[in-house]
C-alpha cells in the first residue's frame, strides 16, 4: 500500500513504525528545527526501513547535519 502525506515535520500524523520508505525531497532547509523531522522520520519507519533525503545545503551545513543522521 502507497500512502502519502504533508504536515509540518516535527508532527508527522502517522503511527510509530508506519512506513518501510520515507522520501523528503528538497524541503527541509525550510524546517525550524531539523532534530524534531530527524527524530520524526525515524518514529515513523519501520524497523530496518529507508530514509531517502535530499536538499539544496552548503558543505558545511550538510557536514553538520551528517552527525543528526
């Protein structure tokens, strides 16, 4: 089943363990607060899931979120 969403990123409607794949694509340099869509990301997937994120970030600000992940 494909199920898909939008809400803001530290409150994701969906229950603990929901999804196998979890895509964000060019939106998070827009978030307040990276921890809470990090820390909500992996609620939601599944044990052994995937998370598949891409952005438009500066080197130095992807190297400080590498350490987030």
């Amino acid at each position: 089943m494909r199920r898909t969403g939008s809400c803001p990123p530290g409150t994701l409607q969906f229950d603990d363990e929901s999804f196998d794949v979890l895509c964000n694509v060019e939106s998070s340099h827009c978030y307040s607060d990276m921890d809470a869509f990090i820390n909500e990301a992996y609620r939601v997937l599944k044990p052994g899931g995937y998370f598949a994120w891409t952005d438009f970030r500066d080197e130095k600000t992807m190297n400080s979120i590498r350490t987030m992940f």
